[in-house]
C-alpha cells in the first residue's frame, strides 16, 4: 500500500507541515486499514513519516528500508551534512534541481518520463524556492544532538545510488553504521 502524505499527491495542506505529523498521520492511516504491523520503506521525505513510526512504535514494524532518505534519524552525519547544505544553499545550490542524478534524463528517459508524470498528480501548489521556506529544517538536522541508534530494535536496510548529489552516499553509509544490524 502507498499513501499521499500530508501536502503532496491529492492530499491536503502544504509544504512545511509540523513536526511530529507525517509518523502520526502513517500510524492513524496503518490503524485506519487495520494493519497490525508492517514493513515501512520512507524515500526521501516519506523517510520522516517512516523513521517516525519505527522510533514510536517500534511494535508496528517488521523492517525498514530508508531509500535515499536518513531522515528523522539524528546522527552526527546528518548534522554535518546539513550544515554542509546551510552553506550550499545559499551559495546557489537548488536543492529541486538536484533531485536526480546528473545525466539521468537523457540515460533514462522512460524513468525520468514516469517520475515525472507522478509529479503532475499532485494538486497544484506552491514549491517551496526561497531559501527561507527550508533552511530551518536544515538549521534542526545540524543543531539536534546525536542519538544512539546502536540497540535500535528494527531491522533496517539503506540504500541510495552512487550518483546522488543530494542524499550522499557517504551519508546514508555513515547512517547505517550507527545501527546495530543495519
């Protein structure tokens, strides 16, 4: 089952949602469809939603897969890769023009043409482009003490492909490691 969470696809509200919301909604929906427990894979954003849930409640979850997404999970990797990002940003780097990796269109047209095309369900909204509108998120990934994910109960799996210029390899590498068994 996938879902359209909060702000994206044909769900309501908008860029920006608060804290704590993408887990709550997942859980609510999970206990909506009367599924007990499940397997979770978050990719990108949908990584807080998942994390979320598996840090909550990690009764309800089998395993994880955090595809392209370290997100919700506080390490000192992320910490050092979002104050990486609060340099790039405003230096010039376009986060949404780095969602793929270089060349990706042209070596996969028939990907590119499909990702694309689920972008369009989503209902009309403003994307979020001054700098303003995220880099607090950032500010929160840097400055949010490391937790200790050694013991984490959940079997986890992260992956991400050697070419992203966003989530980096070397980030979702140094992610896993700080999980036992990951």
């Amino acid at each position: 089952m996938t879902y359209d969470a909060r702000g994206f696809g044909l769900s309501g509200g908008g860029w920006g949602q608060p804290e704590g919301t993408a887990d709550g909604d997942l859980l609510a929906l999970l206990d909506h469809v009367g599924i007990d427990r499940a397997f979770l894979v978050g990719h990108s954003m949908g990584g807080l939603a998942a994390s979320g849930v598996a840090q909550k409640a990690p009764e309800r979850v089998r395993g994880l897969v955090m595809g392209d997404t370290p997100f919700g999970f506080q390490t000192a990797a992320l910490s050092r890769w979002a104050a990486a990002m609060l340099a790039k940003i405003p230096a010039g780097f376009d986060v949404f023009e780095h969602l793929f990796a270089p060349g990706f269109a042209e070596a996969e047209p028939e990907m590119h043409c499909l990702y694309m095309g689920l972008c369009r369900l989503n209902a009309a909204r403003p994307v979020p482009r001054g700098t303003g509108d995220y880099l607090e998120a950032y500010v929160r990934m840097r400055d949010t003490t490391p937790a200790d994910y050694s013991s984490f109960s959940v079997p986890a799996l992260f992956i991400v492909g050697d070419h992203d210029e966003l989530t980096l390899p070397w980030l979702m590498e140094e992610t896993a490691r700080a999980f036992g068994g990951a």
